[in-house]
C-alpha cells in the first residue's frame, strides 16, 4: 500500500505543478593496501570492506536526483556503484517524496518523507549519496546501518525554529513507522561490527561467514547462506522517533529510538525476522582554532528465535566513537577512536557471537580544487572474536589499512 501511495503521489504530482530538477553526483577512486583476512563482504570476518593486500577501485560513484514542485513536494532519487577485485555492484539505495510545509506565525514546520530511505541516525554520513566529508571509512556504527538499516516508511517531523521567538536553538520532533526491516541483526550478530563505505543496494544480500551452527544438521541449518535486509517477512510495521536540539553555528545533540518490532520466531525462505531495537546518541559541537568536535554512541539487542519461539540468536551490542576534525584554508585533519562490542546471552552451539573492540582512523584532506578532494587515510582495527576459531583464524587480530584517494563532489 505504501508503494502504490508512492507512485501514486509522485504520478500526480508531475502531471500537476511545474518544478526544478537538481542533479549530484560523487565520484571516489582508491588506492588500498589491507593488512587482514578475508573481508565481511567476502563470508569473512575480516574488519574491513577489503581483503588482504593491494586494491585498486572504484570506492564509490554515487548519484542523488531531486525534482521540486512549487507545492512544496520533491522527489528524490539515490543510486550508487561499487567496483573492486573484479566485482561490480550498482543500484538503488534511496527513493522517496518529502513534503516540506511553510514556516507559520509561531515558527513550526511540518515535514513528511515517504519511501525508501535511511532512518535520521548518522551524523557523519552528510555528503552526496550518504557519503562522509570527513574520512573515506564511515565509523562502525554508520558502517552497520549502511549495510542493514533502511526502511520503506513514513517519517513526519515537527520542527520549531527558535530565531522566531528569539531563542538560539531548534527543536526537531521525527516519528517513522516503517516496515521492509525485519532481517536486521543478522550481519552484526555473523560477522560483528567493521569499517567500510560500502553500503547494501535495496535488493543486494549479503553473504554470511561460515561457522558450525550454519552446517547441515545444526540448529541453524535453516538459515540462508545470505543475509536480504531490507525484507518483509512477518507484516509488523516498526517506529523510528527522535528529538534533535540544534544550537545556531553552534552544534546539535540529538537521541532516538529504533525497534523494527519484528516476531523473531517467523521465517521466510531461509529469512529470519530479527527483533532488532537500538538506542541512538549523537552531538556536534564546534570548538575554537576551526575544530569541531563529533561523537555517536549507540546501545542495543537483537533476537532470533526458530518457529517452536526457542532463543537461538539473543545478542546485546554497543559502539560508540569520537571524532575531532581541525580545518585551515584547503587542509582538514580528522582523527577518530572507537570502541565495540557484542554479548553473546544464547547458549546455541557453534554460533559464539562474542566480540570486543577497538579502532582508530586517521584522515588528512587536501582541496584541490572546489570539486576535487584528495585524501590519505589510516585505518588500525584490534579486536577479539572467538567465532574466527571456527575458520582456524586467530581469535585476537589486528587489521591495518592505509588508503588514498581521489575524489570529485558536483
């Protein structure tokens, strides 16, 4: 019903007001050099989006598409592409209809989004195609809701701009009831928190590690070999809300709540529905000498049951990073620390979920032109995961990359 609305609206909408269209694009070619194992995108439990060694691609070409009406009604359209090591990957990850209200005497507005879109959770990932401005690997939170959290939904929002009552802040108010969100949890759970920029297309699945509990005649030999995110699979519709205080040139803070209310016991075609719920903290906050300071914390559980409602999958997670970014006329230095990790509560044998982390990323930027960015990244990831046993890896692994990149934003 909700994409019939949408086609719907978006049919009525061109036939009926004049508008402008509004094309960006980025472009992102890398040069890598992973110190790892084979990477999460790959069935491993590598950190990285990378596998060991030497990598020259296509990082990301990324395309946003907006259409304006005169009614205050856009439309928007966001694809992206990905090549390395041989395989090439293109398609839709965002497509919705915002309708933007004018402001009234009292200073609110009234906004509604509709589609398929990412829940206002990053704050990092800002730029052209939810790229970041600032380092060329998103942290590991954004990392994981690029490659798990979307949703077809409904976001109405209030904001209440305080210059018309003489106040220094904004006060923002989302509600997101969604569905098409029900498998999320799985890829953390599998193969644990990573660092990357590749972000799932809307009909891509994943591909999971190998580990025991997987193989034929164990307790979740049910599962598929692939993880598909963005599905449907009990009817349950989920709630996204967040608040947002927004000081003027100053900084923002904000906190939210996600629960896809997903029936954990219902499988379709190998597809679990994942209770997936999650707490979100983030802030902003400009300092003095042209630095910013960033920083995101996010806490949550996730469970898996099998059709008789027995817990297989019942993992707690958490991460939480802080960056500072210093900026003088064509340079920016941006570094980032984090911590991570995952509390296996089930007792399902051959599926250890265990993990506990820590990484750090270097990033200096130079502006060569209004367009055209180049950068030099480091990457150091330590962490502990007992699953990697199953695979004869070592449960403790430190992971390095460096990076160079060249990028056009238009």
């Amino acid at each position: 019903m909700i994409k019939a609305l949408f086609f719907s609206l978006m049919i009525f909408s061109c036939s009926v007001f004049a508008g402008e269209s509004k094309l960006r694009a980025v472009i992102d070619v890398r040069a890598t050099s992973t110190d790892s194992i084979t990477s999460y995108l790959n069935s491993g439990y590598g950190k990285f989006d990378n596998n060991n060694g030497q990598h020259l691609s296509l990082a990301q070409a990324g395309l946003s598409y907006s259409y304006a009406w005169q009614s205050g009604i856009s439309a928007h359209l966001v694809a992206n592409a990905y090549t390395n090591q041989g395989k090439n990957k293109a398609g839709f990850t965002e497509a919705f209809l915002k309708y933007r209200g004018l402001v009234n005497s009292s200073g609110f507005r009234w906004q509604n989004k509709l589609g398929i879109f990412y829940p206002q959770i990053s704050i990092e990932n800002d730029a052209i195609a939810w790229a970041s401005k600032y380092t060329l690997t998103s942290s590991t939170i954004n990392t994981w809701l690029g490659e798990e959290v979307r949703v077809l939904g409904n976001e109405l929002s209030l904001t209440h701009l305080g210059r018309f009552n003489n106040q220094p802040y904004d006060l923002a108010i989302s509600v997101t009831p969604f569905i098409n969100n029900d498998p999320a949890g799985s890829l953390l759970s599998w193969h644990g928190w990573s660092l990357g920029n590749r972000q799932t297309l809307w009909t891509e699945s994943r591909p999971l590690p190998s580990f025991i509990a997987l193989r034929p005649g164990n307790a979740l030999a049910g599962q598929a070999k692939q993880s598909d995110p963005f599905l449907e699979v009990d009817s349950r519709i989920g709630l996204h809300s967040k608040v947002s205080i927004k000081f003027h040139e100053n900084g923002q803070f904000s906190a939210g709540f996600y629960d896809n209310n997903a029936a954990p016991y219902i499988v379709k075609h190998g597809q679990y529905a994942w209770h997936t719920r999650f707490f979100h903290f983030s802030g902003k906050w400009v300092l003095p000498y042209g630095m910013y300071l960033t920083g995101q914390y996010l806490s949550g559980d996730t469970l898996m049951q099998n059709p008789e409602k027995q817990n297989m999958v019942n993992n707690d997670y958490k991460s939480a990073y802080l960056s500072l970014t210093k900026r003088w006329k064509r340079h920016r230095l941006t570094s980032r620390i984090e911590e991570f990790s995952v509390t296996d509560n089930d007792t399902t044998l051959g599926d250890n979920n265990n993990e506990y982390g820590k990484a750090l990323t270097l990033n200096y930027t130079y502006r060569l032109s209004k367009p055209v960015f180049l950068s030099a990244e480091y990457n150091w990831i330590d962490s502990d995961r007992p699953a990697r046993s199953y695979l004869n890896q070592p449960q403790h692994l430190t992971e390095r990359q460096w990076q160079l990149s060249a990028r056009y934003f238009y």
